[in-house]
C-alpha cells in the first residue's frame, strides 16, 4: 500500500516546500491538495458531507499549480496530486499547458485527480450551469489528452472547439484520476468515465467491502470499453481520524470519526483492490505541520 497526504493548504499556512520535504522525508509516496479558485460569498446548499455551510478556511485555498509547483522543485521522488482540480472551471488548453509544465518541472511526478465541483453559485460564477459540470469535465479532459496526442491538434466538442493548434509540452503519460464517488452516491457515473476516458478513480470515505464491490462494477465496465483494469491506479482518501494517526479535519461534516485498528484497515483495502490511501489531515499551519506529519507517519508505520 502506498500512503499519500492530503490537506487544505491555505496562503496563510504551512510552507509547501517544507510540508513537501517533509512528507518525502517520512516516507509518504505522495501530496495532494484541491481547489477552490474562489469561495461566493453565499452559497446556498453547500451539500458536502451534510454539513450545513462551506468550511471557513475554504476561501484562503492557494493555487494548487503554484503550490505544487514550489513542492515540486523543493523534492525529488514524492508525487504531487490533484484532489481534485475543478475541470470545467479552467480552459482546456490553459489546463493542459499548466499540466504539462508541471510535469515536467517535477520530472513526471504528477497525478491527476480531476472533478466537476459541487457549488452551485462558483460554476455559475465561473459561467456555466452546474448541471452541464460532467459533460464540460469529461469534454476538456478529452481536449487535453487530444492537445497532448499530436504537434497539432484541434478538437470539436458541445462545450469546446479549436483549430490546430501547438500545445507543449506534451505529457500524455500524466495519470488521469476521477475524482468523484462516496457513500450513499451513485458511483456508476464515475466509474463509467474511468473506464471510458481515464486512469483510475480516486473516491472518499468508502468502507473497503464498497471498494470492493465498486472496483468490481468497473472491471465490468473496462472490459466492456477495451480498456485493461490492471493497468489503473485506484486510490482511497480516508480522515487520518478514521485510522487513529489524526484528528478530523473540518470539511468532514457528520462523518463518522472514530478511530478504528490502521493496520487491518489498510489490509482490507488493499485485499479489496486499493493501491494508495491517501490521508486526510487537519489544515496545516507553521506550528502544527511537523508534528501532524509525524503523527500519521507514525501510525502508518512509515517511521
């Protein structure tokens, strides 16, 4: 099993360099953030978690391609991971310059998780409906891996179209994650967009007998679109609370967070498909980053 982090890395809080040198000195095989490019000022039905408003600390998100970035050139071998980027929100030509440059400052270090969004006012904002999200999501993916394909390329969708044109650097070997799946949801959507455009799926907070089962929807589903099941990278995010190396984080809403035994955690996950958990911690600050990192290292058994 490899062992991931993932946190709301803030503007105000914790250096990513030293958060990325740490995690890398612990032993943590990758680091990922998500994104907010704004937070409006009233939303609505926030629906994340059940819990009834956006978690304050969401409107000080900093750039996951800057942060990333300084992650990047301050390591050598962690992976640095999306979870996840607002697909429709950025163009897809921007998406796939920004991808590629990054990859290749990181040395091909970069996973992918892309997703669609949840609030209702930022996609509108941001100027589209939330109901077109997934069409426009899985259109600027196709987009993206098209740029990347060939010296020229053009692309005509509903949402997007463009003549050739020269898009570098290419980095079509970038692994491209769903974000999206979870308790209580319909988590064949997601599936079937794994199985027919990307590399894996990264999902929240399912028991190891749903990932099981689950992964065995998408085996039908890969063979069904020619695609190898083996070849995909499938990944769980579950509250460092949950594994006892942590304390809840604030997005978890009514999640259940009580601590359960790690290490027969992470072998039912594994034995049910899982190749990377990836841990939910508390936003990181100057003061409590170390400690936090080393607490879940700990746990983990990583040190």
């Amino acid at each position: 099993m490899k062992f991931g982090i993932s946190m709301n890395m803030t503007w105000h809080g914790a250096s990513p360099m030293e958060v990325a040198r740490l995690a890398e000195s612990l032993g943590f095989e990758s680091m990922w953030m998500g994104e907010h490019i704004f937070i409006p000022a009233e939303v609505k039905d926030p629906k994340l978690h059940v819990v009834s408003a956006v978690p304050a600390e969401y409107k000080h998100m900093a750039d996951p391609f800057v942060w990333l970035t300084a992650a990047a050139v301050a390591t050598t071998t962690i992976k640095l991971g999306f979870n996840i980027c607002l697909v429709p929100q950025r163009h897809p030509i921007v998406l796939a310059k920004q991808l590629g440059s990054l990859d290749q400052i990181s040395g091909g270090r970069i996973l992918f998780g892309g997703g669609a969004g949840w609030i209702e006012e930022e996609a509108t904002v941001m100027g589209f409906p939330l109901k077109e999200r997934w069409g426009r999501t899985m259109e600027h993916i196709r987009a993206m891996k098209a740029l990347w394909s060939a010296d020229a390329a053009g692309f005509e969708g509903q949402y997007v179209h463009f003549p050739p044109i020269h898009v570098y650097p290419k980095r079509p070997n970038i692994p491209i994650l769903i974000g999206s799946g979870g308790p209580g949801l319909n988590n064949s959507y997601a599936l079937r967009r794994v199985a027919e455009h990307c590399d894996g799926w990264i999902p929240c907070f399912l028991t190891p007998a749903e990932m099981k089962a689950e992964l065995a929807v998408l085996r039908g589903y890969c063979a069904e679109s020619g695609r190898d099941f083996a070849r995909m990278d499938f990944s769980i995010v579950m509250p460092a609370a949950n594994l006892g190396v942590g304390e809840m984080f604030d997005s978890a809403g009514a999640l259940d967070g009580t601590a359960q035994d790690a290490a027969r955690m992470i072998a039912d996950y594994e034995a049910a498909g899982v190749h990377r958990m990836v841990v939910g911690l508390v936003d990181l600050t100057e003061e409590n980053y170390r400690p936090v990192l080393e607490t879940a290292a700990r746990g983990l058994g990583l040190i």
